[in-house]
C-alpha cells in the first residue's frame, strides 16, 4: 500500500504536494472500519508499552486522537506506574504538556480536540522522556508530514528539543518518500502495527 509521494516540482511546490499527500491519507485512513483502527491502535499502544519498559522512560507525551488517528489512551490502563502528559493547544502555535491519570481528565478544547482539564499538572516539554507524534504520513526512516498547524515543529525547535520522538501511524500512512522542509523534525523512530 505504499506509494511515492508527489514530487516537490510540482506546481505550488512543496505546499501544494504537503496538501495533496494530506488528502490522499485521508482518503485511506477512511477506508479502515473502526474495528481495524481500533486493533491497530491496541498493537501500537503494546508496543510503545515494551519500548517505555525497555527504554525505562518515565515520562511519556502521547496526544488524544483525533478522528482516524491511533488511540493512545489504552496506555493509560496498560502502565498506571508510568506518567501519561498530553498537550493543551495555546495561541502563537504553542503546546504545552499536561499529566493525565484517567480519560475523565480531559476536556474539549481546540477544534474540538480533548485536551487535558484544568487540574492537570503541567511538565516543561524538555523533562519528557520520550514524545509520541501524530502525523497525517511517516516514512520508515522518521520524516514526518504534519497536519499543517506547525504546532510540533514549533515544540521540536524549542523547549522539546533533543527529547526523543516516535511517530505513530497506521500501515496505510506510511510512504516511501514525502516532502520535507528545512524545519520537519525526523522522528527517531515509527510505530506501527505489526512491525517488530
């Protein structure tokens, strides 16, 4: 199910080819039923939990899913002794990074995304162990295309930078080959279901 991504010489260049790989995932991502997204997203949360053991990281950024994106909440439940940290969106494309113990914790905030609720403590991006991305397209050697927002790659640049990044995707977001710019932060690895 993989395939190329549009090349940069496209006319618009790379924003055009950003948009266009962008809507072709969704277009994929649409095709999975909710019991495969769920399946999936339970193999990624797995293995992230053995990663977190492995790598004995203590402090752990997930994000909550939009719809079509991996589910991380089961971590939650899966590894109670480990510290769980969403982000909560601020304005000047900021993210800041909120514990959270159980799915009560969040509210709806930004573009009707759940956020972590007002009694969450919040960590400094740069004390996390490890970050999990979202993204809408990975390659296996970590490029990341994002949603467009630039709110990541503002964190990555700044107070995140040097933490650890795993990508997370379903099979039919992973690509040979996307678009970077000079600001697109590698993940230093992709999850997926199924891989080991």
């Amino acid at each position: 199910m993989e395939s190329e991504a549009p090349q940069s010489g496209t006319i618009g260049g790379l924003p055009a080819a950003k948009r266009e790989l962008r809507r072709m995932i969704r277009g994929r991502i649409a095709e999975l039923d909710a019991a495969a997204r769920q399946a999936m997203s339970l193999d990624i949360c797995r293995k992230l939990a053995a990663l977190a053991r492995e790598k004995d990281y203590r402090r752990v950024a997930g994000f909550a899913a939009r719809p079509g994106e991996v589910d991380l909440l089961p971590l939650l439940d899966m590894m109670p002794e480990r510290e769980w940290y969403f982000p909560l969106v601020h304005e000047g494309r900021r993210l800041s990074f909120h514990r959270v113990c159980h799915g009560g914790e969040f509210v709806t905030g930004s573009w009707d995304i759940r956020e972590p609720g007002p009694a969450c403590p919040e960590l400094h991006a740069g004390e996390l162990d490890l970050i999990v991305l979202p993204g809408a397209a990975f390659t296996r050697d970590g490029r990341r295309l994002g949603y467009g927002g630039g709110f990541y790659d503002t964190l990555l640049a700044g107070p995140a930078r040097g933490v650890p990044l795993a990508g997370v995707c379903f099979p039919c977001q992973l690509l040979d080959d996307l678009p970077v710019e000079p600001h697109d932060k590698k993940a230093d690895m992709v999850v997926t279901p199924g891989m080991e």
